[in-house]
C-alpha cells in the first residue's frame, strides 16, 4: 500500500471514530420501598363546595424500576400500594368514606445530578391512580374507580457501593378529571390528593 493510501485510510478511520457516538454510560435502578401516606383529601361534593374529608396517615409499600445514566436524565416506572387508605378516624363527627385501597402507577421522566455517592433527583409524570371506596357502614355502595393522574416529587439516592443505595422519596399524587354527577353523592372522590413519603434500597445493574 502506498503512503498516500495509508495516509488517506487513517485519516478515514480517525473520522469515522470521531463522530461514532462513544457508548453510554447507564444503569437499571430497582427499589422496592415502605412508607406512608399523609395530606390526603377530596371533595365531597353535593353537600357543601368546600367540604373535604381529609385522611389520616397510612401505610404504602411499592417499588419502582428505572433507567438512568451518567448524565442528569432518565425515567422511571413506579407502583405503589396503599392499604386501607380511607379508613377514617372513628372519633370523625363526619364519617362520609369507609375503608379502601389506593393503587398508583406512574410512568415518569427523572432528572438527577451527574453520577455521584449521593444523588439528588426529580421525579414528575401521570399514569394511572385508581381507589377503591367502601361505602361507610354500609351506607353507601362501594365505588372502584381507575383515574388519570399526576406525580412530582424528589429525592435522594446514597451509594453505598457500586450496587446498594439508600433512597428517600417524597411526591404529590393529584388526580386530574370529574366523575361528579348533580343526581348522586361523588363518592368516586373528585379533586382526590394525597402526599407520599418512602425509603427503600436500590439495587443498580
């Protein structure tokens, strides 16, 4: 082969490596988590436009799987679980909800510091929120209800190796659409918001 060749084939080469997008550097995050809710309300509608039945602090468990990478962006599936989220004070002169479940399912973008020991984060999407109300002593029909809603909130991530994280979690689950009807009580919970708080490991690979 020629100088020129050899000359002309190298230049080629670099070229090519040069704009060859260099591999990502990105990892699988999984976290199960355990926490509780706390700031839940909706609006009980057809008795007074300003009357909330507010919810006491319960027990919510999940996980989350996502993917995030050197950089600051990523996303993230997460499910969370909340157990007799309803049930309410029994000391409540206004008992209008019984007992019931709240299940969540978001789809969300993250947005973290570059990789680090510890890593701050932002978390925000909609997915599914969907309750299940038990009719308070029997008064009331029960009511399962799968809702559009939205989630924002944050975080922390602390390494403690390559593999093993602690994660704090705080976010604000909202949902976003009416089932009100002028006829009937709305015991599907229009205006139905609550906050939740969650520690978990996190196993990256």
């Amino acid at each position: 082969m020629s100088f020129r060749k050899l000359v002309l084939t190298s230049a080629l080469a670099l070229s090519v490596s040069a704009f060859t997008p260099a591999k990502a550097s990105a990892d699988w995050l999984f976290t199960p988590f355990i926490g509780g809710t706390f700031g839940g309300s909706a609006r009980i509608t057809d008795i007074a436009d300003d009357n909330k039945e507010k919810f006491n602090r319960k027990l919510t468990y999940g996980a989350s799987i996502g993917y995030l990478g050197a950089g600051i962006a990523g996303f993230e599936v997460d499910f969370g679980y909340s157990p007799n989220f309803f049930e309410s004070d029994p000391n409540d002169s206004l008992n209008l909800v019984g007992d019931g479940n709240v299940t969540t399912l978001m789809a969300n973008l993250m947005l973290a510091t570059p990789k680090a020991p510890i890593r701050p984060y932002v978390s925000f999407g909609g997915g599914l929120i969907r309750t299940r109300v038990d009719g308070a002593n029997g008064f009331f029909d029960n009511v399962d209800n799968n809702s559009f809603g939205f989630d924002v909130g944050g975080g922390l991530m602390g390494y403690f190796n390559d593999n093993v994280a602690i994660r704090g979690d705080v976010r604000f689950f909202r949902r976003v659409d009416n089932n009100s009807d002028n006829d009937t009580l709305d015991v599907s919970l229009d205006n139905f918001k609550f906050w939740r708080g969650t520690v978990g490991v996190t196993f990256r690979f």
